[in-house]
C-alpha cells in the first residue's frame, strides 16, 4: 500500500505523530477548547431511526444525556444540509472508558453504508480536537480521525 500526502487519512495520521511529537495531543480529562485529544472507549453510534434504541440504552445511566446530544446532532445536521442539501446526513458517536464520555457528530461519509449496524458496542479511538463542553458537561469533539480497535 502506497499512502500520500493528498490522501486525508494519511494528513491526519502525519499531523498526529508531529503533533504527538511535541507533546500537543492531551487525555480526555485535561483538555481544553482546541486542543488535539485522543481518547478511546466502547463506541456507540446512532442516528434517529437507525441504531438509536441501542444508542439510548448504552446511555440509559445518564439520564436526558442522549435527547440533549440527539439534539445537538440535529442541530449540526441542519447546518450541514442548509450548505450540502437535505441528503446530508450526521451520526452521533459517544465513547465511553468507564471513568470518562465524550461525543461528536459524524458525517455519514466517514461511514461505510453496513459498518454503522455492526460498530456499537466494539472499542473506538478517536483523534479529535476538543470543541467545547455540551450544556450536559460532556466534552463534544471534532472527530478528526476515528477508529475501531480489535
């Protein structure tokens, strides 16, 4: 496998391991707004009508935590399809460590059309910039590279 840098998967992966280099990508816990954090955790990924009863049970110790992130899943899907048209379509993906949460909106590209219904529940890594903390006290990411581990 040949990988160049016109290749997005292969910009992240760079920009990580510099980034990672000068002691720039932090935990979860220590982060603040613009930051590069990576973090890893059980996934689960939902969106309305599709893997949401799963979404909602994996989150059922948290009260009012899902509809709270649903809505800000919707809210970014409206922005995108005011700009991409009303195909546009976003996920909601939280990870969970057992000691920390954290949440980002996905865009259905990043997404294989079967993958979707087989990852809840498996072990994501995610590499991500730390946007801001939800109204719920979650930490919302800006997925910017997303991974299952086996």
């Amino acid at each position: 496998m040949t990988w160049t840098l016109t290749d997005p998967t292969a910009q992240v992966l760079v920009l990580h391991a510099a980034l990672e280099m000068q002691g720039s990508v932090h935990a979860l816990d220590g982060a603040s707004p613009g930051q590069y954090v990576d973090f890893s955790g059980k996934g689960a990924i939902s969106r309305p009508g599709m893997l949401d009863a799963g979404h909602q049970a994996a989150l059922r110790e948290r009260h009012g935590l899902y509809a709270a992130l649903e809505a800000e899943r919707a809210a970014q899907e409206n922005v995108v399809r005011m700009m991409e048209g009303q195909a546009a379509a976003m996920w909601l993906l939280t990870l969970d460590d057992g000691s920390a949460l954290c949440a980002a909106v996905l865009n259905d590209c990043w997404l294989s059309p079967s993958s979707s219904s087989w990852l809840t529940g498996c072990r994501w890594r995610m590499f991500a910039m730390f946007r801001r903390v939800h109204e719920t006290g979650i930490p919302l990411l800006a997925a910017l590279h997303v991974g299952v581990q086996w």
